[in-house]
C-alpha cells in the first residue's frame, strides 16, 4: 500500500490537532487578556465614580457653612438650606450643624432623631478626630463607622466653622455632611451585573487599627480579583473586583478539539451570513444617503430661491415705493399752491405707481412659483411700447427729482418673452442708468431689430463702467454694489438677477460701456414665440 494513503491522514490529522490546539490557546490568552483589561477597567471606575461622590458629598460642608455664613449665623432656615443642598448632592444622606460640637439640627430630621443633642466633644469614640479637626482648622472625614441613631454604617465628614468675635476666631460649631456606604456603594456598583460580576470593599476603621468590611457582593470575589486603591481624605480603601468564571470545563480534551473545529465551522457559516446580510445593509443605507443628499439639494435649492425671491422683491420694490414718497411729499409741501387739476394729476400718478405695484407683486408671486417648479415661465406676446411707457410713468417722480432728461424711441413694438423677466430687467436698467447719469444728464430708452429679433435698449451718457467692473456685473455670487452720482445704494442684485430670468425665458442682456463715457445696455428678445437667444 502507497505510504501516501497515510501520510496524508495523519498529517491532516496532526495539522487539524495543532490548529484546534493553537485555536484554544489564543483564545484563553485573549479572554485572559480582556478579563484583566476589563477588571482593571471596572476597578479604575468605579474607585473614581466612590471617590467623586465622596468628594462632591464632603463639599457639601462647605456650601453649608458659605450659606451660615450668608445668614449671619442665623439657622433658623435650616431646612430650607438643607433640602437645597440635598438636591444638588444627591450623594449626602443629611446634613447637620452642630454649634459648640453638639448636634443640634439635622435635615432630614426622619430616623436621626437619636443623634440630636449628641456632643461629639465629648464622646471618646468622636474626640480625637473632632479636636483634631478643631485645631487644625481643616475638614475631617470620619468613617466607615455604625451610627448610633440607627446602627446603619456610613462616612462622616466635619468641617469646623470659625466664627470672628471681638477681632479674634473663636469655634462656634461644625457644618457635617453624612453618607450612607449603601447608598455610596449601591450607586457607584449599580452598573455591575450581579451575575458576571463581584466585588469587595474594605476600609479604614477609625476605632480600629483593622480593615473594615464596607460592603460586598453575594458571589465571593475569586483568586485572580483585580485590587484597586480608592484614596478617601482619611485613608486609603482596598476594592477587590472579580469576573464570575463561567467557562465550561470539559472532561475530554479530544472532545473540545473537536468541538472548537465544529464551533469553527458554524462560526464561518454565521459570519458568512453575517456579512451578506451587512451587505445588503449597507447597498440600502448608500441609497438611504443618496436620497437624503438629494433632499438636502433640494432644500439648499429652495433656501436660495427663497434669498432670491426676497432679494428682488425688495430691490424691485424699493424705486416704486420711493417715487410714491416723492409724490406724496410733493403733495404735502405745495398742496396749498397747487390747483385742483394739479392734485388731481398727481393722485392718480399715486394710483398709477400703486397699480404697477400691484402688477409687480403678481409677477414675483408668478416668477417665484416658476422657480419653485409650480408654475412655468410663460413666454408671451410683449407690447414693448406699453411697457416701456409704464416703466416711463413709474420712475418720472425719481427722473424729475434728480433732473435728468429721459427720451424715449420705438420702433419695433411687438416682440416674445416673460412679461415679469422683462419687466424686471428693463425696471432695473432704467433705475441704474438714473442711479448713475448726473444732473441734466441724458437717459434713452428704445427699440430696435436686432440680429433676427427685437432689442430694448437703455443707453446714458452717465458714469460707465471700467473693463474690470463689467467682468462680474452679471454674476449672482460676485455681489457688486457701487454708490450712485447723488449716493444712491443698490443691492447689486439687481443685473444678476435680472440676467438669470432673462435666460430662464430664452432672452438675453448684453452691455457695452466705458468709463466717464456711459452705458449702453440691450435686452434681446425674439420675435417668434419659440425662439431662443
């Protein structure tokens, strides 16, 4: 027979005993390792969390004394005062005053009715610290110690309160704050569990020299517990942590071999399973973000829409209310110089300024909708000479208040667009080319063909624009904003704005300017209801 037949058994065999062997001691190192990590863990916690609450409870003498102090040594509010620093020290079981050592007032006063009257400079079990405590001039902590009000263990801490008399500090009394080492223990262990966990506690007996046993857990802690020291202000405390050893002991080391090669193969299965199904968690989690990165578009998108909405409304709002200001300010000052028929011209340019209103707020009402994808932009039959004129009568009381001469030219009167996308724009070209043409300036609105459509065209002799200014005058996100010849403010809005309704619509805005010479600014329509520019 070919040795083949058996040396390939055996050396499967031999090779899955070295594995399942190599397997079981890595594991016992590992869960060694993390046993010990978690009792040190657990300890270090736990000795802090015990010495945080000692620490923040003996601080409450403190806040008992300053609040004795506040009131004069006057303790008739006691309790008052007792009841609020119980609140904000939920680690301090009472606290007491007692005014030449002797216990006096307690709060709460229920189950500690024994300990009034008691003079801790006279009992021998309490001399020795509270002399010390009184010389010294220093807070003591006292404890663990069985009270004898109620026989429950607890830790006592004493601060000595010095009061001036006639120039000098006399002793008037002790601010004292009492723990229950249950209720201490029980709040730093309550995370422990009980099944998986034991521990104990032991410390400094003040009436012995021997260490006390403070509290412990039902199970006992084991040979290998991990000890912890927690610093106290009169000692030092041993805490003894242990991990229950649940760990199943075979009886046959061939069968745990076994098992663990078993144990191996399920497990491969389980995390097979595990990580298909992690998969397909994680394909619905991307479409999951992708969906809310696309929310999150859609709700930047609308915020900016809303800050455009809002950023026209008030640019194109702005020039009509100021034109009713000039004409109702008009009326105001003359109304006693002026004829029936003059008061009656200037009400209904009011009525006409209050009518273009109108119609403007309904036209951003219409652009906003479009914008929000509610409505379209409408592309409509334009009669220019009707808008140009309205525009006209809109921006007269601004012309005749700055005295610049406004002419106007149409040849061509019927062209296509969005009635509001040309209406803002040729709105805010005339209120730029007033904004910046000086007095007895020159300021032309007219139509003309142009290259196959129809061209608005507002041209002034004012202050122009350098090559460098005309770079960024349509971009919306390069805010330009540059003051008037009279120091007009605008909102550099206006053009940008103006320019990306136009294109919205088909249209376009085109300029020609030079610097002390003027402007010369062209909206370009088509004549046909779908053409595009």
């Amino acid at each position: 027979m070919p040795k083949r037949l058996f040396i390939y058994p055996i050396i499967t065999f031999v090779g899955i005993l070295i594995l399942c062997s190599s397997i079981v001691q890595l594991f016992n190192e590992i869960n060694k390792q993390s046993r010990e990590q978690a009792l040190s863990f657990a300890s270090s916690a736990i000795a802090q969390a015990l010495q945080q609450q000692i620490v923040v409870g003996i601080a409450s003498t403190s806040m008992l004394e300053a609040t004795l102090r506040l009131a004069d040594f006057d303790t008739s509010d006691f309790e008052s005062w007792g009841a609020e620093i119980l609140s904000t020290n939920p680690s301090v079981s009472t606290v007491q005053l007692a005014p030449k050592g002797v216990v006096r007032q307690i709060y709460p006063m229920s189950g500690h009715e024994k300990a009034v009257g008691h003079d801790l400079l006279a009992d021998p079990r309490r001399l020795r610290a509270a002399m010390d405590a009184i010389q010294e001039q220093r807070l003591t902590m006292v404890g663990p110690l069985r009270l004898i009000q109620n026989n429950r263990m607890a830790i006592i801490a004493r601060k000595p309160v010095m009061q001036k008399v006639g120039g000098q500090e006399v002793f008037w009394g002790f601010s004292i704050a009492l723990i229950y080492i249950e209720d201490l223990v029980g709040k730093a262990m309550h995370r422990l569990d009980p099944v998986k966990w034991s521990y104990r506690l032991e410390g400094d007996n003040p009436d012995t020299p021997e260490l006390k046993l403070i509290a412990k857990s039902e199970t006992n802690v084991g040979p290998n517990a991990k000890e912890f020291p927690v610093h106290v202000p009169n000692g030092v405390w041993k805490l003894t942590v242990d991990m229950v050893d649940d760990t199943v002991v075979f009886m046959n080391q061939y069968l745990l071999y076994l098992m663990v090669f078993i144990v191996a193969c399920f497990a491969t299965a389980f995390v097979f399973y595990l990580e298909k199904k992690s998969y397909r968690q994680s394909l619905a989690l991307r479409q999951l973000n992708a969906e809310l990165q696309e929310a999150r578009d859609e709700l930047s998108r609308d915020n900016i829409l809303k800050d455009k909405f809002f950023s026209i409304l008030a640019h194109d709002m702005r020039n009509p209310f100021q034109s009713m200001m000039l004409v109702t300010e008009l009326i105001n000052q003359h109304a006693d110089k002026m004829s029936k028929e003059e008061i009656i011209t200037k009400v209904g340019r009011i009525h006409l300024i209050g009518e273009r209103m109108v119609e403007l707020l309904e036209n951003l009402l219409e652009w906003a909708g479009g914008q929000l994808g509610t409505q379209d932009l409408q592309i409509e039959q334009l009669d220019l000479n009707e808008m140009i004129q309205g525009n006209v009568e809109l921006v007269r009381p601004l012309v005749e208040r700055k005295g610049v001469m406004l002419k106007t030219d149409q040849q061509t009167s019927v062209a296509y667009g969005n009635p509001h996308a040309v209406q803002t724009a040729l709105r805010n070209l005339m209120n730029n080319a007033i904004k910046f043409t000086p007095e007895k300036g020159q300021i032309e609105v007219k139509t003309r063909p142009y290259d196959g459509g129809v061209a608005i065209i507002v041209g002034d002799n004012g202050v122009g624009m350098t090559p460098d200014q005309m770079k960024n005058i349509f971009a919306l996100d390069e805010k330009t904003s540059t003051a008037g010849t009279s120091g007009e403010k605008g909102t550099g809005l206006g053009l940008p704005l103006s320019c990306e309704l136009l294109e919205k619509s088909g249209a376009k805005m085109v300029v020609e300017s030079e610097a002390g010479k003027g402007s010369i600014f062209r909206i370009i329509l088509p004549q046909g209801p779908k053409a595009e520019y």
